[in-house]
DNA sequence: ATGACTGACGGGGTCAGA
C-alpha cells in the first residue's frame, strides 16, 4: 500500500501537474495541502474521472486539505482539528486537518501553521496547533488505531534537514520550540518514514521559488510521513519525487510517500 | 540584502507563503 503527501499550492494552478503525478505514480492514497479553494471549487470529476475518489475541507484562498483513494471513497472521521481540553480552547476555523480511515488504516493529513514571523501571533497559533495535533494523534496510539500522520508540518526537524542551518536561523520553521514539538510526538511513539530509512539526513521537500534555490538545491525537509508502531512494523519504502519539483509549473514542495507491507 | 518568485482574488495591487 502506498500512501502519499503533496503540498500543492493551489489546486487550480496545478491540476493538470498533479493529475500527471497520480498517473504517474498510482498512489493508493493521495493526501494534499494548501488547495487553496473553496468547498464548491474543488476539481472532484477531474479525480474521478481517473478513478479517484475524494473528501476535502477547504476555504477561500488559503490553506485547505484533501484525501484521494484509489478505486474506494476515504470514509470521513474528522474535519479540522477539534476543540481540546484546556480552557479557551476552540474549533479550528483554518482549513489544515482532515482525517479518514482507507482500507483499515486511519489517515490523518495536516497542513501545519507556518508561524513566521516569530515570536509574535502567528508563531504563538502554530505552537498551539502542534500541541492539539499532539492531543488527537496521542488518543490514536492510546486506542492502538493503525495510522498514519502525514503532511506539510513547517517545521525544520534538524540542521540535517536544511541546506543551510545559518541561512533559516531565524526562521520559525526552525526554533527551538517548533522542533521540542515535533521532537514530543516522535517521542509519544510516532515513527518519522523517511529520517528512519535516511539517517544522515540531507533529504529536502521543498525549494523555493525564488533565489535559484531549486537550481542551487538549497532546500529543506518539511513535509513528513509519521507512522504507528504497527505501520512501522510494515515500512518497506519510503522517499521524495524529487524529479516533480523540476517541472514546468511545479509547485514549490516535492510529493512524499512512504510504502507498507500488504 | 527592506531583495528575489508564485498563487488567489480580481481585474490592480495586496496578502500569504516558507
């Protein structure tokens, strides 16, 4: 079973890309982020039409996730991360979480908070974000539910997965307490696919559009594939289609995707 | 290096991204 992740930005600048990287790659499940449409915008008969069937959760211009499965409909469990214990806390009103169960496995795609610039709001809203995520992905262990957290989590988790530590210094990508987070829900159990089967790092997802970054290859790792311990137990794969990124009207990440036994 | 490039909205510039 393969399973993947692709930060898009923008399905409508992008669908035809990213309907010749379904083609291309045959992802039995297809998560994605940053859609950047409205619930009514959404290409659904594009997917359809090569045999994928769809959820999403989207709003208008930014962020928004979806869930393709091939040949079966992900049956929906979550939409936008729910309210927490602590006092004050809310519904998520940002389009970044929506999780489903496909063929036994619960997929839990998120488009985590970006947090620049920091410290200020922004950066306060994704410290926040990662530690609802922590909650809802804790409770999945708890049950033994098998699964697997993917997507763009904006978060830089070692100078081994940055062309140039000095560089992002100071981004929020890279602080302290964005990587503690991360750091906390490998912790809790979570196996990270590919730092597991690339250990010396230097692995990128992302190039930016601009400086020549994706020519210079000065790029970074952020978008990441977690798995439970009975997903780990099937890890047979897992990588970058590095080669997407190179393409004409490409986005600004690489798809992700990792494989499992049976 | 207050830089760069891209997408959405809207029909021009502004905001957001990482």
């Amino acid at each position: 079973m393969k399973i993947a992740s692709f930060n898009i930005n923008g399905i409508k600048a992008r669908l035809p890309r990213l309907l010749e990287w379904l083609d291309e790659t045959q992802p039995d499940v297809a998560c994605l982020q940053e859609i950047k449409t409205q619930d009514d915008g959404f290409p659904a008969a594009d997917f359809e039409a090569i045999g994928y069937h769809a959820i999403w959760h989207g709003q208008k211009s930014f962020n928004g996730v979806a869930i393709l499965a091939r040949g079966q409909a992900p049956v929906e469990m979550q939409r936008g991360l729910p309210e927490m214990k602590w006092p004050g806390d809310a519904a998520d009103e940002q389009a970044r979480y929506l999780e489903a169960e496909v063929q036994g496995i619960r997929i839990c795609n998120l488009y985590l908070p970006n947090g620049n610039p920091q410290p200020g709001p922004k950066f306060d809203y994704k410290l926040a974000w990662m530690q609802r995520l922590r909650e809802r992905c804790a409770a999945h262990l708890a049950a033994e539910i098998p699964a697997v957290v993917l997507g763009d989590f904006n978060v830089i988790p070692t100078d081994q997965d940055v062309w140039s530590a000095k560089a992002m210094a100071d981004d929020a990508l890279m602080q302290p307490q964005s990587r503690d987070g991360y750091a906390r829900l490998l912790n809790d159990g979570w196996t990270d696919a590919i730092a597991t089967l690339n250990p010396r790092g230097g692995v990128w997802t992302y190039w930016d559009y601009q400086a020549g970054a994706w020519q210079r290859d000065h790029g970074f790792r952020i978008d990441h594939l977690l798995l439970s311990p009975a997903c780990a137990d099937r890890l047979v794969a897992a990588g970058v289609d590095k080669a997407h990124r190179g393409r004409e009207k490409a986005s600004d990440h690489a798809p992700v995707w990792v494989k499992l036994r049976g």
